[in-house]
C-alpha cells in the first residue's frame, strides 16, 4: 500500500471528491483526519473507513475558522504525532455573472476557496517543516486555468489556488515539502444535483472521453500524489478532465 502510516488530513472530506480521496487514502493505509463542517458527513466518512479496515478521525472543521482548525491541527498531533499530507479540498461555488453578483457571493467564496486554503496550509506547515517533510495538495479547477462564464468568484480562487503551490514548491521544496494542484473537469458530485438533465448532457458531450469523470479518479490522482511514487513532482498542475478543454 502506497500510504502506509501516512497521517493525512482531508477537507471537505463529507462528501464527493473529498470523501472518495479519504476512503482511498485510507485503502492505501494512510491514517486520515477527515474534516468537513457537516458533522454527520464526518461520522458518516469515517465509519465507512473503520468499516473497511482503515484507521481514521473525523473533525468538525470550519476552514473559514482559524480555532476550528488548529483544535483539528491539536487533535490529529495528540492522536498520530504527525502530518504527512495535507488536501485542501473543501470548497463552495455562488455562481452568478459578473454584473449581478453581490460583494457576499463573492466574499463568501473567497473566504473558503482561497483563505480557508491558506489557513490551513498555515496551521500546518511549521509541522511539516519540523520533520523536514510533508505534501500539500490544492484543488484548483479547470476553471482555474481557463475561466468560466458565471464564476468570476470561483475562477478567482481556483487561480488563486495554483498560485499558492508555485509559489510554496519554491519556498518550502528544499525542506523536504512538495507543493501540487489538481484541476478537475466535470466530475459527478452531488454539487451536481441541482444541474437539469440537459445541461449534464451538454457537459458530456464537451469531453473527448464522452462522460463525466468519477470522484475515485480525482482521488486516484491525489494518492499519487501524495505518495513516494510522486517524489520528483513539485509545483505541478495536473487536469484531471477526460480531455475536456482540448
């Protein structure tokens, strides 16, 4: 197994790609700190983990909450002494197109995009430093790399996003820490639930592969990552979208 003893915290982990990537995490032997705001989301994570014969925690976590976050920084130290990986996964979109969107759609996003990455990355890298070790995984977007109509807030922290691992793969690189993001296309989340039928087929039809991609597959994607096998990528930002931007 990849990720054998691997302490590893996951935000967002309640639900879509972030539950996928801390059951996987967990099947690659990793111990996983599962956070998310829903508490019965963390439970719900965390028993299916225990139920498959991981090892995990779950964490009632806030990314826009610098106490919440450092009480779940403290706990994962108390439980396993250590932090190995950290996902910044946890994220929201408020679409709406530039001229009707409201200084608190786009406020609101930018707190847990882009300022929830930060402080939790912050929370963490004085740990990681310490053991001369350690990966941080971003989830940026293909909306990160091209823009999308309606999500001028969401664009903003998914370009945002990349820029923090460039940036960190160059400061932190030489004390042992690797520093990537992810890009995803169009992934079958419950975010998409309220998305007519249409549309998803519209979405479809964008991708050369012609389907949505799976949350296992981005979770495919950040155990690699996270593991020795990806000991030379740093700094990198990988699409993970069935080829959809081609």
């Amino acid at each position: 197994m990849r990720l054998t003893d691997k302490v590893s915290i996951i935000t967002g982990a309640g639900q879509g790609i972030g539950r996928a990537t801390a059951l996987k995490f967990a099947s690659e032997g990793a111990k996983v700190a599962v956070c998310d705001i829903n508490q019965a989301a963390v439970e719900d994570t965390v028993r299916a983990i225990l139920d498959d014969g991981g090892e995990a925690a779950g964490f009632n976590v806030d990314v826009t909450d610098k106490e919440s976050i450092a009480r779940m920084v403290s706990g994962v130290m108390a439980k396993w002494g250590r932090i190995d990986t950290l996902v910044n996964n946890a994220g929201i979109v408020q679409d709406a197109q530039f001229k009707k969107m409201t200084d608190e759609q786009f406020e609101r996003v930018i707190d847990v995009n882009l300022k929830g990455v930060y402080h939790c990355t912050k929370a963490v890298v004085d740990i990681m430093l310490e053991q001369n070790s350690g990966v941080i995984l971003n989830a940026s977007s293909i909306v990160g790399l091209y823009g999308n109509f309606g999500q001028t807030n969401y664009a903003a922290t998914k370009f945002g996003v990349i820029g923090m691992v460039k940036t960190w793969a160059r400061e932190l690189g030489r004390k042992g820490i690797r520093a990537n993001a992810i890009c995803p296309g169009f992934i079958e989340t419950p975010i998409l639930s309220s998305i007519p039928d249409k549309v998803i087929r519209m979405m479809e039809e964008k991708v050369p592969m012609g389907r949505l991609g799976k949350p296992e597959e981005i979770a495919n994607t950040y155990a690699w990552l996270a593991s020795d096998e990806a000991s030379y990528i740093n700094g990198a930002v990988i699409e993970v979208s069935g080829g959809c931007t081609i």
